[in-house]
C-alpha cells in the first residue's frame, strides 16, 4: 500500500482524501521531494495553459524547475489579482475585465456573452452561468478588489480538505466527520456571495449541514454584494484624502448604497435576535459555528449577564480566526467565552482568500502549514529566499499545489516568522510552522505595501504589461 508521501509525489491532490493528520509526520526528505515534485509539475501543467505565467517564465528565462529556488522568480504580487485599470469597471466595460482574467486561468473564457452585464455582482453571476469559474473576490480597502478565478470543483476539494482537518488533527478519527455528523450550521454573516466566506458556505451548508433547514444566518436571504464592497472601499479611500463628494456614483449603485446602510443600520438589533435564535433553535445540541472572537466576547458578555451558560453541546466546533481584529479585550476572554458556549474545541486558521488551503493552529499557538503548501520566507528588501532552515523572519510567500487551473505561487503582504524546518514543534507536529504573531507590510510601512520581487524585478513589470495588455480596446 502507498504511503501518503508516494501518494502526493504521483499527485498532491491525492492528499484531499487522505488522514489529515499523516500530512505532518513526513520526514524532511519527504516533504521536500514533495514540494520539489509538485512544483515541476503544476509548472509543467501550467506554464503554456496561463499567458501571465508563460510571459512571466520567459521573461525570467526559466524552463524547468530543477530546485525551488527556482519557483521564487515565477511567484506572483499577491496585487497582480487586482492588477486591472479600475476605470474598465467604472465605465462598465467588463469584456474587458473578462480579457484580463483569461491572462490568470486555464479555462476558457472567449465565449462569455457579455450583454446586460452592467455591475460587478452582474458579471460574476455571468461567469457562474457561463464557465467552470466560481469567482471569488477580496474586500479591498481602496475599493479595488482583488479576483481570484477559483473552479466550482476547487470549492469542492478545498470543503474536503478542511472537513478532514477537523476530523484528524488530533489523531485519525479523533474529531467528528462532517460529512455524517450533519451538525448545525451558525453563522452571524451572508448566506450568498462571492467572497471566499460566502463561497465557503455553499460547500459547507450542503455538505455539512445537510442543506438550510440545518442552519442558521444573520442575512439568510441577503447577498453580500462586492459592488458594494468596492464602493466602500472607494468612498474611505475619498474620504482620506478628502475627496468624498467628487465620486461619480450611479442612481442604482447609490440606492443600493442606502439599502445596505439601512441593513447596517440595524445590525446591533439583528445581531441581539440571532443569537436568542440561535439559542432557541439549538441550544444544548452540538452545532458548527462560525464566528471572530470580538463578536463572540459581545455574545458571552451579554449572556453571562443574563446566566446563561453551557449553551450548547460538549461536542460542538468553533471555527475561527483574524484574531480580535484590532479589539482590546480582556487578558480572560477565551474563558469567559467558552464558559457561555459550553465547549472548547476550536480551530483556528491563518489563510488568504487566495489560498486552497489553510494552515491549522496548535496548541502551541502555532500555525502549521500542510504538506501541499510550498512556504517560502522572502528577504523583504531584496525578494529573495531566505535558507529552509533554523528560524526566519521575513515576507510569507508561497505555492499552493492544489490549484490545477490558476497558478498558485503568490508573493503575500504578510510579514511571519518561520520555523520547524529542522526540529518538530512542542506539539510533536513535523514541517514547517508559523508564529502566532503575523502582521502585514502595509502597517509597518505606513500604509503602502512595496513589494521587492526575486529574479529581474522589471520582468514582473512586463510580465503584469502584458495582462493588461488584453484589456485594451480591440
């Protein structure tokens, strides 16, 4: 029988199906055979099928991977999915929009009729209609949002590999499977959209819950709009330099401004009947929720307060993470957290909406990344890649290798410290682990994220020319 190391040399998908937990007993010399084998052949798979990736490559003249250093050169600024001119979307010339995001897929988007498609939200639902895509977009704080071109089957596998992280991260077996266990689903969010929570929440109503009867939302029929994502992004970039009343805003887009003002409006009333629904609904029963810690310090403060506790059953998940999202709470607010829910098993992830995977944090307060995610620790000034060893701190990039219609290298704003190379973490966890403390480039740097590339610097330059070549008119 394989091992799960000869499994993912053949194909690193295979370890979707695999016990989750095994992915962190690979030797060393495992794990980099598998990092240096999927490299070379998502490169392989990928270098002719995606035009940005092809000119990248030609322009850094590399043609094979023959170690993974030479990965580093081809990895993408995480802004190249946000590398279109803005005025295309402001002008509503999304044939153009769709041009450019041919240059970043494998899938064939010529055929994409782009007729009545007058808003972002209109354009995504066209590329759902039309394609294999099921786009998904970030929550740009510039208002410019980033679109990554994710598959309906990549939602699938990506549903899969965190459902059996649940079930074997302590040991095969040792938590519930989803798939069977058909907990409840509570999430005080969307229910519809296409940013990467609510694309999740597809997969996971379905597949986990057993469909909406089973959960609960605090907008269950609402959808999360990313036109107005972007425009309030917009509007708070206009109001820093203040400029606020010189946008250019549409009757439509303005009504749909107000609608989801007044929807925010009443948030704090909502968010008071979600939970006494959530409790009526499923209080004492094991449920699957969704939730950041500052939301759920409110919801413990206010029903500790009222003596409501052990609210719901001992064998219930929490999934989490973002940490207290620039809350100062209290040095006890775990305790009193879990003393309102009346369970403690929780997982906590760091990820990226660009990623397929995400990595698990330990008791230790560490975040290990799975054996299908290639890390690299970039010197800051200069892009390249810090030795694969000992303890280093420096700019996260990585190469997803489960991507098989996107390429998955990214060059990340995030600055983490790397470590695990050599000896395993406290937890008895192999491979390489991140710190709990991760901060982005953007804050240290007063706001602008200068990204320094490995290679030739200005073949990242042409290589992004390139793509935005296609949005040209003709």
């Amino acid at each position: 029988m394989p091992t799960l190391a000869d499994s993912l040399l053949l194909d690193p998908k295979s370890y979707i199906e695999a016990n989750y937990d095994a992915g962190y007993r690979l030797t060393r010399e495992q794990l980099e055979a598998v990092h240096l084998t999927g490299a070379r052949q998502r490169f392989e798979m990928l270098r002719d099928r995606i035009p940005v990736l092809r000119k990248l490559a030609e322009e850094q003249g590399v043609t094979a991977i023959h170690s993974l250093d030479d990965v580093v050169p081809l990895l993408f600024p995480h802004t190249v999915y946000k590398s279109y001119p803005f005025s295309i979307i402001e002008r509503g010339h999304f044939e153009r929009l769709t041009r450019w995001l041919n240059g970043l897929t494998a899938c064939d988007l010529s055929g994409v009729d782009h007729g009545d498609i007058d808003s972002i939200d209109s354009w995504i639902k066209r590329l759902d209609d039309s394609t294999e895509l099921r786009l998904l977009h970030t929550f740009g704080t510039s208002g410019k949002l980033s679109f990554v071109p994710r598959t309906a089957r990549q939602w699938v596998e990506a549903n899969r590999l965190t459902a059996h992280c649940v079930r074997d991260w302590h040991g095969p077996g040792s938590g519930p499977d989803l798939f069977s266990a058909r907990m409840p689903m509570v999430q005080p969010g969307y229910r519809f959209g296409a940013g990467a929570t609510y694309r999740g929440v597809e997969q996971m109503v379905t597949q986990w819950a057993g469909g909406d009867a089973n959960a609960l939302f605090l907008y269950p029929n609402e959808y999360f709009s990313a036109d107005i994502a972007s425009l309030a992004g917009r509007l708070r970039a206009a109001e820093s330099r203040g400029e606020q009343g010189q946008l250019e805003l549409s009757a439509s887009l303005l009504a749909r401004r107000e609608e989801f003002a007044a929807r925010e409006q009443q948030r704090p009333e909502r968010m008071k009947q979600f939970l006494e629904a959530a409790l009526q609904r499923f209080g004492g029963s094991d449920i699957c929720l969704f939730a950041v810690w500052p939301l759920l310090f409110e919801w413990a403060e206010q029903a500790l307060a009222k003596g409501v506790r052990r609210a719901f059953g001992p064998g219930s998940i929490l999934m989490s993470g973002g940490g207290s999202k620039g809350r100062v709470l209290p040095d006890d607010y775990r305790e009193q957290i879990f003393s309102f829910l009346g369970f403690e098993r929780v997982f906590e992830f760091y990820s990226m909406s660009e990623l397929m995977v995400s990595c698990p944090r330990c008791e230790h307060g560490h975040y290990h990344i799975p054996p299908v995610l290639v890390p690299f620790v970039l010197d800051p000034d200069t892009g390249r890649a810090l030795p694969r060893e000992g303890t280093q701190t420096g700019r996260f990039a990585y190469l997803d290798l489960l991507p098989d219609s996107y390429w998955g290298g990214l060059v990340s704003g995030d600055e983490v410290t790397i470590s695990g190379w050599d000896t395993p973490c406290e937890c008895g966890r192999h491979g390489p682990y991140l710190s709990g403390t991760v901060r982005r480039y953007s804050e240290k740097q007063g706001g602008v994220d200068k990204i320094n590339c490995a290679g030739a610097p200005e073949a990242h330059d042409r290589a992004v020319e390139f793509l935005l070549s296609s949005t040209q008119n003709g």
